[in-house]
C-alpha cells in the first residue's frame, strides 16, 4: 500500500518488518530519524524480541553489532560520514568474521570542512572493507533493498550496506510502499548462523591467523562476493513475485539500447540523470543512463552488457580520490574495451545541487567530444581565485 | 635467590595442590574442572595472565553450570591462545579487535537477551592495554548501560604483546621500551596513569574487584560472586609479566603478593560505588622489596640507589594503605 512517508520512516518499519534482534545506533545526522524511529518501535512494543542499544560511538554501533551477530541475533545498525570511519576498524573485522549484519549509510560528506550534506566520500571510502554495498535510487528502492539485504547477508554470510542518500533520501517525503510483514516473513527466513557462540558446542571465532592461511580467508572472502553477483538478480526475482514490483539489485539501464553515450551514476541523483536524457534525446541527443546499485561486488559484467555499443562512457561520480581521479570510474576503465571514450565528471560534492542545466551542458559536451577526462561540475572560479588570495 | 621446592605446597593453594580437602580447593585442583583455557598454548614461561585466566575461566565456569560465553580483547592472551589452526579455548570464544571487547560483550548479551537464552551469561576479557586505554570508551558505555556482562582486565602493567610499552596502568618509574631507564627521571613518569576500579566504581555499577594471582582462593570467589550478581561487572587482576617486569618465571605469584603486601596494588570488593571490603595486609613490607626483584626497576638500584624515587613510590604505597584501609588496627 502507497503511503506518503519520509525515507528515513519508510526505512525504519521495513528494518522493523524485518524483526531485527538487536539494534545499535549512535545518532549522526543524516542517520538520525532511521534510529530514532526504531528505536520508537521497541520501546513501544511494537517490535518484539529486539534489543535497542544506545552505544556511545559508531565504533561501539559496530562492534555491538557483531557481538549480536555471532551470539545469533540479527543485527542492524545505521550511520553516515564521520561516524562510518569510525567504526572503519570495525567493519573491516565484520566482514572478515563473516558476519551478515545489515547497515544503512545515509550518505554524507567527509570532513575537513565539516559538511552535514550529501555526497558519496563515506560509503566509497569503505569500498574495501569486503561489505556488499547497494545503493537506492529512491526511497521505494531504499526500502525494498533492506529486505534483499538481510536475506542475501544471511545466505552468505557476509555484511551488506545499503546506501541511501542523506537528506536527499532520508529527509524526503514521497510515496513508498512499505514491505507489508506478511511479505517480509514470507521473502525473509528467521536467521540461521552459520557459527554462533553456543556453550553446548563451543567454537573459536576470531583466531588469529599468519601468513599460512590469510591469503586463503581474503580469496574465499572475495569469491564469496563474486557468488552475491549471481545471487542477486536470482533475489530480486523472487523479490519481485514476493512483492509484485520491480527492483534492481545490481545495475539498472534506462534508455541504453541505442545509446552513442550512457552516464553511469548511483544513488538519487539518477532520477535528474533520467529527466535531463530525456530531453536531451528529444534534441535528438542518443544518450542513455545506467545506475549501479551494486557497487560491493562490482558488476563488470552486468555493466559491459548495459553499455552495449555505446562509444562514450560518462561516469558522474559523487566522491572522488584526490590526487587519481574518479573512484569508479577505476573500477569501470578495465572494464570497458579500448575503443570506449571514458569521462569522469564530479558533482555534487558536499551536497551541492546536481541541476539538469549543468548536466545538459556537460553532456552536451560530451557527445560532442568536448569534454575533458576529469571535470568538476559547476567548480566555482571565483572561490579558487579568493583561495589563491588568501595571504600566507 | 635460594627456593625451596617443594612439590606439594599444601597451603599455598597452589596449582595441582591436591592434598588440600576436597572443600578447600581451588577450582583448578577439582578433577572436574573445566580447563577452558587447556594447556598447549603459547605464553611466555612463568605468564601470570594464563594463570589468572585459567582461573578465573573456570570459576566461572563453575559458578554458571558451564553456560558460559567470553569475549576477548587483542592481546597476549588472545595471541598466545589461538594460532590458527589451534586454540586453546574448551569455552566458546569471541575475538573481535582491540579496542572493542567490552562492547562486543554487550552485544553478545543483547543478543542473548533478545534470543531469550538469558541462562547463558557473558565474560569479557583483556589486558590493561584493551582495558583502560584503547577500550576504555566501549568499557564506560558497558558500565554506564548496565550491560549484563562481567569485564576482566588482566593487568600486567603495559603492552607486552607489542614489546612492552607504557600504558596508562603502567606505574611511575617503570621502565618500559617507551619510558626508558635514562635521562635525569629514569622510567614512567610520575603522577600519570590511572585506576581503572576506581573509575569502574563511579559508574556506580553493582560490583568492582581487584584481586591477584597470588591469592587464587580470592580470586576464584570474586569471579563466583560476580557471576551471581547481573547488571556490568568488573574484576580486575594483577597479572605479573616476567617478560615486561624482568622478573624470575618462578616468581610470578611472589611478586604479586608483593605487590598486595607493599600497599602499591590494594586489593578490594565494592558494591555501587562504595568500597565494601579489603583484604588486610597481613605481613607489610616495604615497597623496595617489591621493586628489587624486577628489572624493570633496576635504575632504582643500579648504579646508585634512587631513594628519592623509591620514597616516592613507598609515599603511593602508604596512601593506598590509609586510603583503603589495608592495615587494620594500625593508626597511620
């Protein structure tokens, strides 16, 4: 049933129809109304069998979480920005353990300067931490990828992220459909550990390990990624006949079958992607886009089939790495064939508007073979020139 | 220095005393205990953290039927018990990161909580280092919350795991391979550092203990106590190191009960906040007695005696004996 809901909420009772077992928060804005609203849920009752825990940091968020998880819980817990470097240690150790603990990154600048808005700096900076990250296009999307979350977390055994626009998503108002409980129970199996610390069958969970057998716990670890490749179209399947719509677990194309150019992006900025081609091919302009919901594993493959034919690839990139460049546009140049044209442009960084104008004009430039490898849109000269100003 | 060994040290409570009555045991010398921490490990010869986790493992284990399930911080013990493929662990065995293990003990317990299995209790265990310093944060928000775990720091005084550096429980004038024994005030700085117990008694939780491996029988019953209560709980066990302290492997449980005997680690029972016990000093000495035996200390000694110093370490020593108390009948 459509209910007009903010995305924090709608994301909340889905965790919620999701019975969580323990759920840790340390509140970071824009993360805040996901918890708080959870934390309604148990404290009214409304969710039974959970534990709320007010930690005192993310790094305890994170490691309350896994001592949850392999004690045999559920567990969830959600952050942003600062709060996920945080517990950047922490993650790291989750996905080494193998622990399927499900994460909402409300996606938010990373300081110096401090900024509370949107960009992808945080969840892009964990890209290696061996968490599966998917990222929502909408609140719809936010919502219905926890669910897949928790279900593909539990089959592998291995932490998912899922990655929601701060405030763009989170603070936003638009029609959801909340995954009813009936159809969460349905889609969603009660957990079954693959370890848990059990006193009638005790188990060492957390050896340490030396150079005889680490390379081996990486390698299983990275092809336990590549199997949530083939597991999740197969999910979101199942996924679609649970709940009767549509949802893109790991690239989602629009308009790319006769495109010359495809913009890939993720996250929210996809639905002003989408507005701005359709214009743009009514002035006659081939130009199709291609989300990415999967990052962690990354969907090469799913990607080179999306692109098809298409000369010129445009990666609009929400974070970047200084002194390199773009951060996916690294993990898509392998993967392209040498005769792809690829552009990274970097927008929206610190919660900057992304507007159809500035896309259209760099898009423009980009099917005319006018754009530059990295371009920064909308970089403002004048601020560079007062940086230049400023005496030393 | 000449010892005299004598195999069955009946009275000692040694371990492996088995001429003790059965009743007066320590759980070690029960047939039936249960060696969660077993032996093939890996410390260091004359390792008081082996044996104080041993101990108090299995008191707990005693004290709560077996249901029973720990956490741990990176550390010695964490290292010297499970290089993969082994372990050393008959209980089941959580380690996660360094700096983390109290708040891991809290999920562990929440989980438990939520899963309705509140018939199986948690232990979280550490050193000094993942106890007072890098978990510290996680260890006051497990205290402050009431999290059903009971937390033990095996305090050996430093990072021996790294090569022994300085902690904040390592005491003035030590020397460590970050406090080195030269310049013009040789060792660990003075006036810094910092009691963990004390600070666990201001969170007003239902019960904070010291104790020692020189005193097994006290410690064991501190374990037990604390298992019988819920809500955080926190042990905290002088561990001597021969390895950080330069002191003889056979003279690990000596150089504890000099410890206790010298006033410089006063061992005590508090109840929400207030001291509720002590254990009396029973044959005082002076804290140079202490301090010769560890070459940690030699600069104290070597090539001149520091009196200056040592007095200033017995001054520490005769504050916590008025502070608490150690010397019953005694006007100090």
């Amino acid at each position: 049933m459509l209910s007009q809901i903010e995305g924090s909420r709608a994301v909340a009772e889905t965790v919620g129809h999701c019975r969580p077992q323990v759920i840790c928060a340390y509140p970071i804005s824009p993360q805040t109304h996901i918890v708080e609203a959870l934390s309604a849920l148990v404290k009214s009752g409304r969710l039974t069998a959970c534990e709320f825990v007010n930690v005192e940091s993310e790094f305890a968020a994170m490691s309350v979480a896994i001592g949850a998880s392999a004690a045999g819980a559920r567990a969830y817990t959600a952050t942003a920005s600062q709060g996920l470097l945080y517990m950047a240690e922490a993650l790291y150790n989750a996905s080494g353990l193998g622990l399927p603990i499900v994460m909402t990154v409300a996606n938010r600048a990373i300081g110096a300067p401090i900024n509370i808005w949107n960009d992808h700096s945080d969840a892009m900076s964990q890209r290696d931490s061996g968490w599966i990250q998917l990222y929502a296009e909408d609140n719809q999307a936010a919502a219905d990828l926890h669910v897949l979350a928790f279900r593909l977390a539990e089959e592998l055994s291995t932490p998912v992220m899922v990655c929601m626009d701060g405030f763009v998503l989170t603070h936003a108002v638009e029609a959801v459909d909340v995954p009813s409980q009936a159809a969460v129970d349905r889609f969603l199996p009660a957990f079954q550990p693959r370890q848990v610390l059990d006193p009638d069958a005790p188990l060492t969970i957390g050896a340490m390990v030396g150079p005889e057998a680490f390379t081996e716990v990486r390698y299983l670890a990275h092809t336990n990624q590549l199997r949530a490749l083939a597991r999740l179209p197969e999910l979101a399947d199942q996924f679609a006949a649970t709940f009767h719509r549509d949802l893109d677990a790991l690239v989602s194309p629009y308009r790319c079958d006769d495109a010359s150019t495809v913009v890939v992006a993720l996250g929210s900025v996809l639905g002003t992607l989408k507005d701005t081609v359709d214009g743009m091919r009514t002035a006659g302009m081939p130009i199709g886009v291609l989300g990415l919901t999967a990052f962690r594993p990354f969907p090469a493959a799913a990607i080179k089939t999306a692109i098809g034919a298409a000369k010129r690839i445009v990666v609009l990139e929400r974070a970047f790495a200084a002194g390199a460049g773009g951060i996916v546009s690294a993990d898509l140049a392998p993967v392209l064939p040498a005769d792809r044209e690829l552009y990274t442009v970097v927008a929206g960084l610190g919660g900057r508007p992304v507007t159809r104008d500035s896309l259209r004009e760099t898009l423009a430039a980009a099917f005319a073979g006018r754009l530059a490898p990295l371009t920064f849109l909308d970089l403002d000269e004048r601020l560079l020139r007062a940086a230049e100003e400023v005496p030393s | 220095m000449t010892q005299h060994v004598r195999f069955y040290q009946t009275g000692s409570f040694a371990v492996g005393n088995r001429l003790l009555p059965a009743e007066a045991r320590t759980v070690q010398s029960d047939p039936t205990r249960a060696n969660s921490l077993t032996s093939g490990h890996r410390a260091c010869r004359g390792c008081g953290e082996a044996l104080g986790a041993r101990y108090v493992l299995d008191a707990a284990m005693r004290a709560t039927g077996g249901r029973l399930v720990t956490v741990n911080a990176t550390g010695c013990l964490e290292v010297f018990s499970t290089p993969y493929p082994e372990s050393s662990w008959r209980v089941p065995w959580l380690h996660s990161l360094f700096g983390n293990a109290p708040a891991v003990a809290s999920g562990v317990a929440a989980a438990l909580k939520a899963r309705g299995r509140t018939d199986i209790r948690v232990l979280g265990q550490g050193g000094d280092g993942g106890t007072v310093d890098i978990g510290f944060g996680a260890l006051s928000g497990m205290f402050e919350r009431g999290d059903d775990v009971l937390f033990v720091c095996y305090d050996n005084q430093g990072y021996m795991n790294t090569g022994v550096q300085r902690s904040g429980a390592t005491p003035p004038a030590a020397r460590t391979s970050t406090t080195q024994a030269v310049g013009p005030a040789p060792g660990n700085v003075f006036g810094q550092g910092k009691s963990a117990p004390l600070i666990a008694m201001a969170h007003e939780i239902p019960y904070v203990a010291t104790a020692t491996i020189a005193d097994l029988h006290d410690l064991e019953s501190k374990v037990e106590r604390a298992m019988g209560l819920h809500g955080a709980r926190y042990l905290h066990v002088l561990v001597p190191c021969p390895l950080g302290w330069g002191s003889d492997a056979a003279q690990t449980v000596r150089i504890a009960r000099l410890a206790v005997q010298s006033g410089l680690f006063p061992v005590f029972e508090a109840e929400r906040g207030a001291v509720s016990a002590v254990s009396p000093i029973r044959h005082r000495v002076l804290v140079e007695e202490y301090l010769r035996p560890q070459a940690r200390f030699r600069h104290l000694f070597e090539p001149e005696r520091r009196a200056d110093v040592i007095d200033g370490l017995q001054a520490i020593a005769d504050r916590n004996i008025r502070r608490f108390g150690l010397l019953p009948g005694e006007q100090t």
